[in-house]
C-alpha cells in the first residue's frame, strides 16, 4: 500500500466543500464566494449565519423569518441553566462545552435512537439555528452566574451582538460595542477545516449527532494553539505594558525560542484577511474609548515581527481581537468562548456537509515501536 507521511495533516486536503475558500498565499477568505472584506463592511453576522447553513444570502423576508426563529430559539430550558449554576467554578469553555451537552437532552430534533442518532438534514439545520441561538445565553448566563448575579433573560427586541452584551452586562450596550461585537462574530463565522471544524467532522463521520460533534469542537477550540490565541495576546500586551518596551520584550522572547502569540497561521503565509477589519475595530475603540495603549503596543509588537513575513510569519485574526474584547470590557477568559459564540454557524455547516457526502475520517499512524517482544507473565517482570 502507497501511503505518505503527513504529520499535523499538513497540505492535506481532506475533502470538498462549498462553504469558505481560503487562499493561504495571497490571503483571501470567501465565504461561499463572497469577499470576507464585502460582508465585513456590508453584511451582519446573522446575514452571515443564514448564507453558511442555507446556501445564500437571504432577501428580506427570509432575513426577517430566520432572525425570529433563532431569536425564539435564545431562551434555555431552566435545567441547562441549572447545569450552568453547578458547574459555575470551571473555565468559561468548559462550562461552554457542558452546556451543550446538557441542552441535547431538551433539543426536540434529538434523537435517542443510537442506530441513527444524525436523523434528517432538516432536523440539523434546525440544530444548527438552535445552537446559534443558544450560545451566546450559555456564556453569558455563566458569566452572571459566577459573578453571584442572576442570569440576565434574552431580549428579542435587540440584535444577536446586542442581545449578548446586553445579557452579559445587564445594561444596553453601545452602537459601538454592538458593531464591533458583530463584526468580530462575522469575522469568526467559517474557516474551512480548521482544528475544530476537523474535530467536528471526525466525530459527525462516525454518524455521531451534532451536538456531540459541536462538543469535540469546543474541546479542539480552548488549545493556546487554535482560540486560546487572543486571550494570550491580551496576557502579553498587559505585560509589556507600553509600547516602548515592545522591542526589548519581543527580542528577549524571540531569543528564547518562545513563540509570538497572534502571529502564523497552518494557512494563511500572508497577512490573514481577517486582521485588518480587527486593527482598525482596535484603534477605533481605543480612540472612542480613551484607551488607545494596546492598539500602540500591539502596532510596537507587529514592527518587531516584520523580518519574520519573510519566513510567511504573519499577524492573524487573534491579535488585535484580545484588544477589542478588552476595549469592550470583557475578561479575558471569555475570549475563547466569545471565538464559540462566533464560530458555531462554521462548526455547523462543516458537520452538514460531512452528513451530506460522509465517509469515515479515519486516517493511519506509522508505528516506529518494538515488533518482536516476548509476552512475560506479570509476576516474572
Ligand atoms: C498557528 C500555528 C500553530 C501554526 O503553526 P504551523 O503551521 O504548524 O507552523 P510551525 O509550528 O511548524 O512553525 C513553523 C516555523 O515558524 C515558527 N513560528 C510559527 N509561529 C510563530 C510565532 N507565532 N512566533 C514565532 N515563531 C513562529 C516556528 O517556530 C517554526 O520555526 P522553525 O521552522 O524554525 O522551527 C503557529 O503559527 C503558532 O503557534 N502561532 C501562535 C499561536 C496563534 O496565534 N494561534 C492562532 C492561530 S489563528
């Protein structure tokens, strides 16, 4: 049998899709063939939501019937926030994935049948608009929670960026943090077979449900490798504090081989397309908020890593995104699951297409081990 080696799964192409296409070298992102920077500037993440789970863009009323359903679908059943309260002392992510296992069990598309717990594409459709729906109220449900408060209830008058800032702080936010927020969940929404979208597919090739399958991503999604990036940026800024100590902070990291978090990507060997729309949000808010500091040192820092492009080093969507969750007011341990809240639709559309063309993802490992060895009986070792 021909097989090569591809550790990571590097410039594997595991299989088609129609949902993004992502140009590494030249740094262009599409979603279903729209410019990621035509939707930033035009479009709204629900827009967005609609165009990756059905196909194409909305018109009026297909907006209008979609963003009613999604937000009929905000409120939790009383036991998932129960679940929530329980479990309120671990991380943010892991009170994520939890409760997202617990709200399977009241979704009514669920099915309890184990020889075909996947059921029709309809039904995951509607899943996938539940979950959409139902993850901002998770997070932000356990961010009053731990803090002693009462979770805050949906409003169905305000927009889904609106809603989660209004139900995180109990208070409506500004035009400025709704735009920015939305913004941020647009950029998030798709990106191929990303760690977690390939967690995702692994466990829905196995015919496994979607909720199961949006677990494995969550869990693929709290590594410092993949969405646990903006929160260390945010670590790093706060460190070297102004952006006059950035040069002797980032040589000093470099020089201990340490790696510069917010920069590199698997794909992109260009600027991510992503990153501009989040350093513009970043000086803008910094500028309208008074605290432009992080925006400076974040510019000190990608001076510092120029001679690194070269080597396709580039700065990528995570690095300004810590400085507009910040800039928001949001602690830094959301960040992961604020990257959740905006990735979902991705996650979802990619377990779709999965169901929709399956095959068993289940590649080889070269065993380098011991071939021979002699089975000893354990009292003789
Ligand atoms: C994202 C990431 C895991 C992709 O890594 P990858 O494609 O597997 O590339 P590798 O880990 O093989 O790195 C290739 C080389 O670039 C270097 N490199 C990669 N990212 C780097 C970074 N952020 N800072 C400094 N050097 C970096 C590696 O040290 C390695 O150098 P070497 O060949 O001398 O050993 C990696 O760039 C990274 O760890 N970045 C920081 C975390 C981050 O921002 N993640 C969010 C991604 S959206």
């Amino acid at each position: 049998m021909d097989t090569t080696l591809a550790r990571g799964l590097k410039d594997v192409v595991l299989d088609t899709t129609e949902s993004s296409f992502i140009d590494g070298e030249a740094g262009i992102l599409l979603y279903r063939g729209y410019s990621i920077h035509d939707l930033a500037a035009k479009s709204s993440f629900l827009e967005v939501c609609y165009l990756l789970l059905h196909g194409d863009l909305p018109n009026v009323k297909e907006l209008e019937d979609f963003t009613n359903r999604l937000t009929s679908y905000r409120t939790l059943p009383p036991e998932v926030i129960e679940v929530i309260r329980l479990t309120k002392d671990a991380h943010p992510i892991d009170v994520l994935r939890t409760a997202v296992s617990a709200v399977a069990t009241f979704d009514p598309d669920v099915t309890l049948d184990t020889s075909d717990p996947v059921g029709s594409r309809e039904s995951n459709v509607r899943k996938s608009e539940r979950l959409t729906a139902q993850f901002p109220t998770m997070v932000a449900a356990h961010h009053r929670i731990r803090q002693g408060l009462d979770p805050v209830a949906p409003r169905s008058d305000l927009s889904h960026a609106a809603n989660f800032l209004y139900m995180l702080e109990g208070k409506e936010p500004s035009p400025e943090a709704v735009s920015a927020m939305d913004l941020d969940f647009l950029l998030h929404a798709e990106h191929g077979a990303n760690a977690s979208a390939f967690a995702a597919r692994v466990t829905a090739s196995a015919l496994s449900d979607m909720h199961s399958s949006i677990v494995s991503a969550i869990g693929t999604l709290k590594g410092p490798a993949h969405g646990g990036a903006a929160e260390a940026v945010q670590k790093m800024t706060s460190e070297i504090g102004t952006a006059g100590k950035a040069h002797d902070y980032i040589r000093a990291k470099l020089d201990r081989k340490e790696r510069i978090m917010g920069f590199g990507h698997r794909v992109y060997k260009a600027e991510d397309p992503r990153a501009r729309h989040m350093r513009d949000r970043a000086k803008s808010l910094g500028e309208k908020t008074g605290h432009s500091e992080w925006y400076e040192i974040l510019i000190a820092v990608e001076k510092e890593m120029v001679p690194y492009q070269s080597r396709g080093i580039f700065v990528n969507v995570d690095f300004y995104a810590g400085a507009v969750y910040a800039l928001l007011g949001l602690p830094e341990d959301l960040f992961i699951p604020i990257f959740a809240v905006g990735r979902i639709p991705g996650w979802c559309v990619e377990i779709l297409e999965q169901y929709d063309n399956n095959i068993l993802i289940r590649p080889l490992l070269d065993y380098t081990g011991p071939k021979s060895l002699e089975y000893t009986p354990v009292e003789q070792r």
